[in-house]
C-alpha cells in the first residue's frame, strides 16, 4: 500500500524544551493509526504540526502524496486535507448542527446543493440528522462528539486526526462510541491518526499501534506484536499489566538468582529483564523447566478470574489464577517459553519534559 502520511526528522521544541525529537512516522492508506503514550509524550503537537495549527522547527511532512511542510513549503491548514477532532468537541455553539457541519464547507467554496448534500450525508452517517436544526448546548456529550466526527468527515479530508475524543465522554458510552468511530472511519476509507492514553480503546481501533514516550516513538507494529514482544519496559508496562524479573542472558537460557527461564526471544545482551503478562500464568506442570514461586499476599477478584499478588523475596508478581487462593499460601506457577518477553535492562529513566 502506498504511504498517505509521512513525517521525517519532525522537532519542535515548546517553552524552552525540547517536545519532539526529529520523529519519523508513515501512515499507509487508509490505515488506522493509533499513538499512544503518557501527557506529555508529545502526542497532541505531532498532530498538531500534521494539520498546520503548529509549524515544526524542523523537519518535512508530506500529505496524500504532496509537502504540506518542509524547507521551503508550508501549506496553510485550509488546504492540506486534513480533518482535526478536538478532545474538547470544539463545535460553534451559537450555529445549529447543520450550520456547523456546513461552515467549512463552504468555507471551501462549495455550492449550496453540494454543502446541503454533504451535512444530510455526515449527519445520517453518525446517527444524528434528526438533530440538524438543535444548538450544541441541547446536545449530550456523546451527540457533541458524533457533530465533531461528522463536521470533518463531511469536508473528505485526505487524513482525519482524533485528539483523545473519547476523553469527555462518559464511561458507559466510550465503548460504543469507539465501534461507531471505528466504522465510520472504515465506511469512508479515510486515513486515520488516533491519539489516545488509554492502551486498551488504541488497541480495539487501530491497525497498527505507536506508543510514544519523550517526543520519540518507542516501538511501531500490530497492536499483538507490542503487546506480545515490547522492546523495552516502558512498552510492555504502559500496554497493561506486565511483570518484570531481572537477570542475566546465556544463550536461551534466563538466569534470576537461583530462577531459570527457557525463552524463544533471546535478545542480545547479557542484562536483560523477563517480562510476562498476569494472563500468561500457568499451572506449574505445564512447564516445569519454566516454574517461578512466590507466597500470595492478596487475591482479588476481577470477573473472569482472580488476580493475585504473589512476593518471591524482594520481587512482587501479579498472575491470573482460575479459583481463589489463601493469603500467606506458596504457590508455583510456570510460564511458557514463547510467552516470555526479554528486554534490554533499562538505564535510571530520564525525567519527563
């Protein structure tokens, strides 16, 4: 497929700090990109650069094949082709539904048969056209939302960019809203950044995930493979719930103490941290060459299992256990060989910006 979106060396630094640190991104056609990352990761100024409401201080972005932004380029955000939805809804409140889905339209120049044919089209396709003639303030928050999507969906743009549009909305209403994104984005085969700091609605959307930290983009891939193979801690622990065991690499071999831990995915590196999920736990016969221990300090339970904290000497595990265990219980458990992510140890963490 051929990129509709790229970034090269992107920098911007904001207040004296550096924001973003020459980022390279591409985005394919009509591919659903999520990043995500912690406040501050730079996040919402990438995007921000993408459509023009920010300049770099360096580097190029091309949109849809064409520079909207380089040495000598930098078109205005009226003409790049790019769809923003704030975190914030950000609709006019004193113009009716329709009049704020029709406002840029013809901003743009479009006819009045074509500008009514548009918002009848936006407003159907977000389940919402029975509303063209209410104000914003007589709207819910998730039909606030829904006006936002259809107001850029409805100008076409080449790349739409999502800016946490969940994050106001209430919790029992982000899981549909999120499916309703998700089609509607499908329906139209419209490219798509969505920015997010919550792994599991980036996860559901996204074709391919980002996860972001510092201004710099850590790891890039399908949503499994982050999840299944981080490249580093901070990955592996910002994408849920993730357990870490220092040690020592020799050949296939993980050595903790007194631990061994048979791996799939040697690293290179002598110290390098195992990482596994709480899910990935297992009765400790099914892998016996693989088998941890620790004593239960805590037993919640979480709907489908119960979820418990285990302590081997200085070291604390959380495992996923079919049935209720005791406090103050030892229990052995193993993990299998290809659900074992190793990572390069990490260095003390450098402080936020």
């Amino acid at each position: 497929m051929a990129t509709w979106l790229e970034c090269r060396a992107v920098a911007k630094r904001l207040g004296g700090k550096q924001v973003l640190e020459g980022l390279d991104l591409a985005v394919e056609k009509g591919e659903i990109l999520s990043i995500l990352g912690p406040s501050g990761s730079g996040k919402t100024t990438l995007i921000r650069l993408i459509a023009g409401l920010a300049d770099p201080d360096g580097g190029e972005i091309d949109v849809a094949g064409r520079a909207v932004f380089g040495p000598r380029v930098n078109v205005p955000i009226e003409r790049r082709g790019v769809g923003y939805v704030f975190q914030d809804y950000a609709v006019w409140p004193h113009m009716t539904v329709a009049a704020n889905v029709a406002f840029g339209l013809e901003m743009a120049g479009l006819g009045r048969a074509e500008r009514d044919l548009r918002v009848k089209q936006a407003l159907a396709s977000v389940h919402i056209g029975e509303l063209a003639d209410r104000f914003p303030d007589q709207l819910s928050g998730g039909q606030q939302q829904r006006l936002a999507l259809a107001r850029s969906l409805a100008m076409r743009p080449e790349v739409l960019l999502l800016d946490e549009p969940l994050s106001n909305v209430d919790a029992a209403l982000r899981e549909h809203l999120r499916l309703e994104i998700l089609q509607l984005v499908r329906a139209h085969g419209t490219t798509a950044i969505y920015i997010t700091h919550d792994q599991s609605e980036a996860m559901a959307l996204c074709d391919r995930l980002a996860v972001m930290q510092h201004g710099r983009l850590l790891q890039t891939g399908a949503p499994e493979e982050l999840y299944r193979r981080p490249n580093s801690q901070f990955v592996a622990s910002f994408l849920g719930s993730a357990n870490a065991l220092a040690g020592v690499m020799e050949g296939s071999v993980f050595t903790a103490g007194g631990v061994q831990m048979r791996t799939n995915c040697p690293v290179p590196g002598t110290f390098v941290e195992l990482m596994f999920r709480p899910e990935d736990a297992l009765v400790a016969e099914a892998y016996p060459q693989n088998q941890l221990e620790g004593v239960v300090e805590a037993c919640m339970f979480i709907g489908r299992c119960w979820r418990l904290t285990l302590r081997a000497d200085t070291t604390m595990f959380q495992i996923d256990w079919p049935h209720r265990v005791a406090e103050q219980t030892t229990l052995a458990f193993s993990i299998a060989p290809d659900r074992c992510a190793l990572v390069p140890r990490e260095a003390e963490p450098r402080r936020d910006f």
